[in-house]
C-alpha cells in the first residue's frame, strides 16, 4: 500500500510539473525560433536579434513557468506572486532557472492562497482592492528574498552536481543508460520536470562551451515513441490499431509524447521496447556526435531539425539517431504485441490508468455524462480541453472532429488548455476532475465529463444526441451494429434483410412481468428461439445492465449484450415487448422493451427510425396501446 502511494503521488507531482511547461510550449518555440535564425552559427546571423536570445531564456521562459504554477495553485493572483517569486530565484543564480521556478511558483501560489483563506470575511466593504494587492506585492516579495538568497543558490548547486555526473557518464560511455530512467520517467508525467528543469540548463551550459549538446535530444527524442505506434499500427487491434496512425502524426509532427503513453500501459512489457529504442538512440548520438544549439521544444522532428547545427554531419547524427531509436523500438514493441494477447479494448482500460496517473478520477470506461440542462440548439463549436490543451485532448477532438464529418454536419471540434476556453463555447469536453474549472470559466457552455479522451464510440453517443436529442444513448445500439458492419452491400439484399429485422412473431404484447431482469431474459429467450442469436447471450443482455441501465428515458428500454457478446450474434434482429403496465428498470417505469442484437449495418436506417419514434410520447402511447404486432411495426416503419 505504501509503495502505490508513492507511485500515485510521484504521478501526480509529475502531471503537476508538466502542466506548468506545456502551456507555456509556445513561448519555448519562439525562443528555439530566434535562436535558431540568429545567433552566429543560425540560419540568418544578425547580431542585434540575436540579443534576444538571452533574456528569453534567463528572463521570460522561467517567469512564464512560474506564472503558470502560481496559476495552477490559485488563479490570477496566485499566477503574480508566483511570478514575483521567480523572478528572486532569476537574480539568484547564474544559470537558467526552469526547475527553480518550477519550484518557486507554485510555492508563491500557496502561500497567497492560504493568505486570502486566513482573511476571507475579514476585509471590510471597500478595502478589498486594497488589501489584495498590498497582500500579493508584500509576500511576492518576501518570497522572492527567499528565493534569492536559498532556492536559486540550492538550485544552482544541484545542477553542478548533475554537471559532474553528465561528465562522468560521458567520459565512462555510459550515457545511454539514462534512458533507462527517462523512459519511463515521461510515462509518469516527469519529461518536463526532466527535459527543462533538469537538462535543458546544463545544455545550455555546453553550448557555450562547445555550441551544441546532445542533452537536448535525451528525452526529446520522438524515435522511441513512434516506434511504439508504429508497431500497434501493422499489429495492434482494435481501437488501438485504428487511433495509432493519428497519434503518430500528433506524436512525431507535433512532438507531444504524452499521445502514445496509453498504448505503452496497455502492455507495460512496451516499457523495454522504449527503453531499447532510447538507449540506441544515445549511443548513435554518442557515437556520431550528434546534439542541438537549443532544447527541442516540442519534442517534434519538425523542432529538431530547426535547432541543428547547420552542416551535413550533424543533420545526419540526429536523423539517425532518431531513426535508429525509431526502428529498435518498433522491432522490439511488434515482437511484443505478436507473442502476446491483445484485447481490443485495452485502450480505454490503458487511458484510464493513464488518467488516475494525472490524478483523475475513473469509474466505468468510457462513461459521459452531462452535468448540466439540456444540450444547447444549433451547436456549431465544441471544444476539448485539459490543463495544457495538448495531448490526449488533441487525439480526442481527432476522432470526433472525424465522427462530426461523417455525420454531416458543420460543427468545429478544436482542443485547448481550460485557462484558454473561449466565451463563446458551446460545448465543453473535459475530464471529470477538470469539469469545475471548465465550468467556472465558460459557465455558459454545455459541460459533458468524459472519463476517456481516446472512446470513440463515446463520441457516437454525442453524435447521436445532437441528431436525436431525446434518445441519445439509442445510438450506443447502432454502434455496436455498426463496428461489426458491412457497408458495401446490394440493395436488394439489404431491402430483404431488414424485412427480417422485425418479425411479427417477434412482438409480443401485453406482457407482465416481476422485475427487469425477469422482462430482459424474456428479451433475450426471444431472441434465442427466432434465430438471431447464441444462448450465451441471455447472460451478457443481463451484463449489460447491471453496468449502465439500459432505460432510456419516455418509457422505452433496449436491452442488448455486451461488446464481448458480439461473437454471440447469428444475425440482427429485435423483439418487441409491449408492457402496458410497466416494469420497473431502475425506478422507472418501462412499457416498451426492445431487445436488440446487431450483427451487421443493414439495419442501421430502422434503429434510427426506432429512436425518432421513440423520441416522440405520442408514437410513445400509440405502441403501448397497440392492439396488434402489425400497428407497432407500422409505427415504427413510418420512421
């Protein structure tokens, strides 16, 4: 118990110190930019722009950290005395301050926010303003003396200890065995903490000794990532199969690692495989002197090939050095997913743990729920968001930016940081815990909590409440017929095979019956006894309910099996089960119960007709007092 303790906190104090540098990515870009075009050895020297340079990384980036961990511990004026903090910690050290303010900010943050808990009610009418900002200047300073006069000293200490100890494994040749630590360290949310606070100063060091580091391309390095995705791409399954390629693009163009953490928790023995292909990446540095004028920041190929030192010999260092961890890494990841068992859905239950890694909680996979009224009409702009509008945020407005297109419709999917949620959202996209804080931010907005960025087919379920707003979970139904569908078929074929969907013998009416569960395996034996489906199914319809009720509002509910029980369907088909005086499905009333199984898409058009019907009280009424099996298959049939 004590050792997952620490684990979790060590993930959460990762994820903390991330989120500090990656809103903040922007800014380390410009930087790289301008010393990338003018410094002497740049693309275009200029001496007079090239005083940029300096500041930017002595000045701006570490106060920008700051801001922001002061930000993350207490808003605005958290954010100011956190920044007047770092800029102490600035003045007290002769190196770049990233891992000081890192420290400093979020401590600034703190102490302004237990302050203002201490006075809160105590401030009388009209010295509010004034005691605010006499409180953050007062203790800003404070603060910033003792960052001055002992965290930048401290900081400034630590890193020449880890100056001696770079050396030695340089001149001992074993440097690529950092990887064993990096590697893993950036699944538990450390590669920030790692790449900025620790290496980035020290390389920046070397540069001015030697113009370029190779502690620039450590942890920066997209090789191993890709070599991973690039592996599930030819031999994963699944949902993990079909989000590797866009995950690949995000992770190698766009340099944010966190997208392909997922897949490495799905099968933890990929630990070895990045480990592998990051040591072969070192070595191959190491061994054709490779190395960057300036941190790569994002970790993208695009960022690296910017920072290189502009001749033949270092270009090729780095390519190789990336394409070598690259290649390692997918050798060594395909031979595990080849002699190992995949689950298709190992993906969501891998999110997840990457989730309560960031501190969020999780309960069942790929759960949204809304949190507030109904959902906003005429929806044009959704929004994903997450503390640094990047990673699993990006892959999550991917695919449903994709579902969106399918569908038709015109909605913009775009993913950003929740300090950077505009007014104008309408709905918002978030992890549960980040829910509050979205809220506050766009009150206005419609908020779904998602435990899962990577679940498409959470995605259909939106897609299918802004069609059908009534009856969105119906869509749950659909999808499962649809994962398992055949889109090119004839007509013909399709015309006969939905006649057989909906068989008179399957309807039966005025039923009685104890409980749900009695009502759900009468269901299920019906489909059974038509052909549509195993025995086995029965067990999964009832499954299915205890782990989300399968009620879905105006009286209806659709009980179906589970994903696993796909393999138990024959062919698709529905039973009917008129109950005029209702059965209870979790304290409400349901006089209509359509048992479903899906085996392929050619019946999509009438389960969509059945959620237009069903969205309607009077189609509701007309079923529930049909007299025949022929009327409820008319009033569905209209649709």
């Amino acid at each position: 118990m004590a050792q997952s303790n620490i684990k979790v906190a060590v993930q959460k104090f990762g994820n903390f110190l991330s989120s500090m540098v990656m809103p903040n990515i922007s800014a380390f870009i410009a930087w790289g930019l301008i010393t990338a075009l003018f410094i002497p050895t740049g693309f275009i020297p200029n001496e007079s722009l090239a005083k940029m340079v300096g500041p930017m990384v002595t000045y701006l980036l570490p106060i920008l950290i700051g801001y922001t961990g002061g930000k993350l511990v207490h808003e605005q004026r958290g954010a100011v005395v956190g920044a007047i903090a770092t800029m102490g910690v600035i003045a007290g050290a002769e190196i770049p301050m990233f891992l000081g303010a890192m420290v400093i900010g979020p401590l600034g943050g703190w102490v302004i926010k237990k302050f203002d808990q201490l006075i809160e009610g105590k401030v009388r009418a009209g010295f509010e303003m004034l005691v605010n900002n006499f409180s953050a200047g007062i203790l800003g300073a404070m603060i910033a003396i003792l960052a001055f006069l002992g965290v930048g000293p401290a900081v400034s200490v630590f890193t020449n200890w880890l100056v001696a100890g770079v050396d030695w494994l340089v001149g001992a040749g074993l440097l690529p065995l950092t990887s064993i630590l990096i590697e893993p360290a950036k699944v538990l949310f450390l590669n920030n903490a790692i790449n900025h606070g620790v290496l980035s100063p020290i390389g920046i060091e070397q540069v001015k000794d030697t113009g370029k580091s190779i502690l620039f391309l450590l942890e920066a390095n997209p090789g191993p990532g890709i070599g991973v995705l690039l592996a599930y791409m030819f031999f994963g399954k699944g949902t993990a199969k079909k989000s590797a390629p866009g995950a690949g693009i995000i992770h190698f163009f766009g340099g944010i690692h966190e997208i392909y953490f997922p897949y490495i928790l799905m099968r933890p023995m990929l630990f070895l495989a990045v480990i592998l292909g990051g040591m072969s990446g070192v070595f191959t540095l190491v061994l054709l002197g490779g190395g960057l004028f300036a941190p790569s920041s994002p970790g993208s190929i695009i960022a690296i090939t910017a920072v290189t030192p502009h001749h033949a010999g270092a270009y090729i260092a780095n390519y190789a050095a990336v394409l070598v961890a690259g290649a390692v890494s997918f050798i060594a990841s395909s031979f595990i997913l080849k002699t190992g068992k995949q689950d298709e859905e190992d993906i969501e239950a891998a999110t997840r743990k990457m989730q309560e890694m960031k501190g969020k909680k999780s309960s069942v996979a790929g759960t949204i729920t809304a949190d507030q009224g109904a959902m906003p009409d005429n929806v044009t702009k959704i929004i994903f968001s997450c503390d640094a509008g990047m990673g699993s945020s990006a892959m999550g407005a991917s695919l449903l930016r994709k579902k969106v297109k399918e569908a038709g419709m015109d909605i913009s999917v775009t993913n950003t940081a929740i300090s950077n949620l505009p007014t104008d959202a309408q709905i918002v996209i978030t992890q549960e815990e980040l829910t509050p804080r979205a809220r506050n931010k766009v009150p206005n907005a419609y908020h779904i909590s998602v435990d899962n960025f990577l679940s498409s087919p959470e995605y259909d379920k939106l897609i299918s409440e802004l069609k059908f707003p009534a009856n969105s979970q119906l869509h749950e139904i659909v999808d499962n017929a649809e994962d398992n569908g055949t889109e090119n078929q004839d007509q013909d074929q399709e015309t006969a095979h939905k006649d057989d969907l909906l068989r008179p013998e399957n309807v039966f009416l005025n039923q009685e019956f104890a409980n749900k569960e009695e009502a759900i395996r009468f269901a299920g034996r019906a489909l059974v006894n038509a052909g549509y489906v195993k025995e086995n199914y029965i067990e999964a319809m009832i499954e299915r309910d205890n782990m989300t009720s399968t009620y879905m509002g105006n009286d209806v509910a659709i009980p179906h099996g589970t994903e696993e029980a796909k393999k138990d369907v024959i062919k698709s088909g529905f039973t009917v089960l008129q109950v005029p005086n209702g059965v209870d499905f979790d304290g409400q009333k349901s006089r209509l119960i359509f048992g479903i199984a899906g085996k392929d898409g050619t019946h999509l058009e009438i389960l969509s007709g059945i959620a237009v019907t069903c969205s309607d009280m009077e189609n509701i009424e007309k079923m529930a007092g049909a007299k025949t099996a022929q009327e409820i298959i008319d009033i569905i049939g209209k649709k």
